[in-house]
C-alpha cells in the first residue's frame, strides 16, 4: 500500500519571516571571501528589524564589513521533509565608538553572545536591505482516509 | 550557585569533516548571485567525496554552474550552545547527457529526490576543492562534583 504525498512551496510574506526567524537563535552568515561563499553558522538576535551577531575581528568580519552579506534562518523536519527557510540580505556594520550611543545601547540590550567567549568580538548590526522565504508543506492524499495511526 | 562553563573549538580533520557530514541529508548550498552570498537548504547525498544535490534548471543554477559554490552543513544543539559545522568548497557541475556514462549512472543511484517534485530538476555535481570544519564543545567545570542530577 502506497500513501502519496503531495508537496507545496509558499512564498512568506514579510511579516512572516520576521515572525518565524524570532522563533530561532541561530542563522547562517554568508559573506563573500576571496570570489568563495562563506557560510557560518552564528547565533544571533534581532534589534527592531536588524540583525545583530557578534564576530571576531578581522577574518571573515573584514570581509563581511561594509558590505553584501546574507543571513539565512530556517526550521527543517528531515523526516517529513517539511519546513521553512529565510534569507535576509543587508550591509553588515560593525559597531563602534563613534556610533549613536542609543543604537550601541540597543544593540548591546539584544544580550547576542558568542558561543565560544573570548575578548576580541565585536558587535555586528545587519541592516535589512530585502527579506524572503519559503516554505515548504506537505499534504497527504486525502482519499486515503486511514487515520492517524496508519502512518506511525 | 552558579555553574561555569567552558568551551572548547576544535578543528576537524578532513576525515571528521566526511564522517560527519554523511550524518545529515541536508545542507545549505552557497551561491553567489549578482554579489550577494545567496545561502539555500537542499538535501543531498555523496558520491564518493563528491556533494551531489537537485536544482531547478535556470534561476540558482545557471549562477552555480561552472562557479565557486560552497556546501554547509551542521548540526547544533541550540540548548547546550554545542555543534559541528563543515564547509565544503568546490565547482559545481550540471549533469548533461555528454558526462560519462558510468558518472550518470552513479550520479543517479545516489537517490537524491527533491524535497517537491517536478520535472524540471537537474542532478548537480559538486567537485570537492577543499573541506573544513569544527566543533564547539563544552565542558563543565570539574571542581563542581555534583553529579549529573544537579543539573536537570
């Protein structure tokens, strides 16, 4: 007996991927280094509709300063082969001195620590430049009334 | 009664990088598109050291084909701020009837299926130019002999 599913992709709307990547602490940085695609997996807050992540400096933090990064969030069930997926674009900026004190405040009150501590991270702010994402369902054939047992 | 943690990062070996990554069936693919580090989740298998995965014809693809793409995958423990992450970078590779037929052949029996269905997914070869990754640990403090009820 064969149960057939069927898949469906949605677009989310803004409002919506900004509600589901508040439900998650960690994303994936992209920045571009060297002509390669660097993705890192960082945790990560938000502030208003910025993201706010800590690096260390130098490295991938020179890269990604000042310019195009991305910032992927996403819920992925593998056994059912379901979820969702956000990717943020923005300009990513490191936090200085000679910035507005209330938006280093408000960037510290996000509380983002780095995983593995350490005295030389700086704070990240990326500032939205677009937002989508997607997701995916999946919707079992409802000619096949079998109850919820039939598929444990 | 404050417990402390320490984290440890480690370095893994290519081998490590492999082991782990056999774990997972989905990745996140990195493209870069009109200069931004455009980061999705696929699934995925391996042929050999070789990251195979199902893209649409056009759109991503027609960016990825011939370029630097890398390949993230991880797994990480949000509760315990604890994972693995691996970074494969290579030149991806649309399977066109021109390959080899041995190569097809085994491109094919890999079993990637995307996660929707459609008629229009190409089989794509990701050609290992380097994989890097690590692992964050944590350990606890061991001055704090309190079993590991103390914990919960």
């Amino acid at each position: 007996m064969q149960v057939i599913d069927h898949s469906a992709v949605s677009t989310l709307s803004t409002q919506e991927c900004y509600s589901l990547i508040r439900t998650q602490s960690v994303g994936r940085l992209g920045v571009v280094v060297n002509h390669w695609p660097v993705v890192v997996p960082v945790s990560f807050s938000l502030d208003g509709e910025v993201i706010v992540i800590r690096s260390k400096s130098g490295g991938k933090l020179t890269h990604a300063n000042h310019a195009n990064v991305t910032f992927e969030v996403d819920s992925i069930d593998e056994a059912t082969r379901t979820g969702w997926s956000v990717l943020f674009r923005g300009q990513a900026e490191e936090l200085t001195p000679a910035h507005d004190q209330d938006l280093i405040r408000r960037t510290k009150a996000t509380g983002v620590t780095p995983w593995v501590p350490g005295p030389d991270f700086s704070w990240v702010r990326i500032i939205p430049h677009g937002i989508s994402g997607r997701r995916i369902t999946r919707l079992r054939d409802t000619d096949w009334d079998l109850g919820t047992a039939a598929y444990m």
